[in-house]
C-alpha cells in the first residue's frame, strides 16, 4: 500500500510518520509546504520505510500527479489555530475549504481514498451531550476555523454521494501531547509550556468549568493507523477523543 500526508510535519504528522515500522507501507509519500519550517520533523525518520519527501503547498501542487499510484490520502494540512482564525478568515477558507477540495476532487479523479480530519468544535456551545448524528442545524461553529472544517465536511459528503468519492471524516478533540512539530496554542500544550517557563497559566474565568472534548496525539495516530488498515472509508463521520474534562480538571491536574 501507498499512502500521502499531507501537513506531515505537524503536530500529528510528525507523530504519525515517526511511528511507522518498516515493512508497513510501499511508500509513504510527505509533503508539506514548510511554511512554520519544521524542519526537524524529517530528521531520524524510522528506517526501513520508503519516504519520499515534497516540498508543495496543496493550493498549487499537481496532486493528479502526487496522488497517481497512491492508495489513501492522510489530509493533515491545515491551519489549526482556532483562537486566531478570525483575523485570518480568507486565507482559513482558502487552505482549509479551497484546499481540501482540491485534495477530494485529486482523490476521485486517481480513485485513491481520502481521511479527512475534523473537529469536534464543529458542535460548538451545546447543553447536552451530543455525538454524530447531530443535526446540522444544531452544529454551532464558533470560529472561521471550525466553520469551514464543517462546509469541508458537507463538501465532502456531497462528493461521496455525487461522484463516489471514497472517504471518512473524523471529528477529532482538541490535540494534546508531544511530538516533533507539536504545536502551543491548544490548551493543554499551552498550559504545558506556562506551567515549565513558570508562568501564570491563563484561563478564561466563563470557560473554567466548561467541559470540553480532548484528543492524545498518540490516540490520534492509532486512530488513523486502524482505519487505514481496517479500510474503513465508508463515507461517515466519527467523533475521536481521549477523554472530556473541563479546564478546571486540567489546571488540577497540572498544578
């Protein structure tokens, strides 16, 4: 089996394509467009495994070309900073819709099958507990981030119906752990690097007791892994989370 990763020297990327065991893929093909320039994520990769590495940006890359061959699309490339993606509204919707439509239409075109990662912050605000077969008008995105990973989402189900686009959509929680291209701005992480630098951990006095829902990136690579191997593209979206706690548990935890 070949797969492609695209993003693959994120936060997850970097997990995931460090965790491969030789013998486990044909090939497995990286591309990132090293816009954080996380360099180090493709030092000491596993041996055994046949890497080819690409420098593309998915907004301009000839992905009929990359994904020619290729069995299933890993879609990590993304940008993930929910907080701040009000201030950068136009460009979430270019890399994050424009781009995965570019990916999905690549994927029809080639016949490769396409893991498509969400986000649980789809649901936004809700009183009670909610899962998968949410209505769509009951899903609250709260930010240009969460409101376009879930027009990516529709855009998605609409492909698979329409042009038998073979996929699966994970609404994954809140990302936490350690990797190489880890990244800081999520809670847990954050709180993380405040408590090591001693610094005051910063917290929203209205979102102390909010319980929210949170993902190990080591649960999320076996997640994606599992699929992977279990060839489970059937065209449905599931939610993947370690655990809910609110920010009070964390901080606890953490102090």
């Amino acid at each position: 089996m070949r797969i492609l990763i695209t993003g693959a020297l994120g936060h997850i990327g970097s997990k995931l394509i460090h965790n491969i065991e030789s013998g486990e893929f044909e090939d497995v093909l990286l591309i990132d467009n090293m816009l954080t320039q996380r360099y180090a994520s493709i030092f000491n990769l596993p041996n055994g495994v046949n890497f080819k590495f690409y420098e593309e940006d998915i907004l301009k890359a000839d992905l009929d070309v990359l994904l020619d061959g290729v069995d299933c699309v890993i879609h990590l490339a993304a940008i993930t900073d929910a907080a701040n993606s009000f201030n950068q509204r136009d460009e979430i919707e270019k890399v994050n819709y424009d781009g995965t439509k570019r990916v999905a239409e690549a994927c029809i075109e080639t016949g490769t099958k396409l893991l498509f990662p969400s986000t649980t912050s789809v649901y936004g605000s809700q009183s009670e507990q909610v899962d998968e077969t949410c209505p769509i008008e009951e899903l609250q995105p709260q930010s240009p981030y969460a409101e376009y990973k879930l027009k990516s989402e529709q855009m998605l189900q609409e492909m698979g119906k329409n042009q038998g686009l073979k996929f699966v959509t994970c609404r994954f929680g809140t990302i936490f752990g350690t990797s190489i291209g880890m990244r800081f701005h999520t809670a847990v992480n954050k709180f993380c690097w405040q408590a090591v630098m001693e610094q005051p951990l910063t917290v929203w006095k209205t979102a102390i007791d909010q319980e929210r829902p949170y993902l190990g990136v080591n649960d999320a690579v076996r997640v994606i892994m599992f699929i992977i191997k279990n060839d489970l593209f059937d065209g449905e979206i599931y939610n993947v989370l370690s655990s809910n706690n609110t920010v009070r548990e964390i901080v606890e935890h953490l102090n």
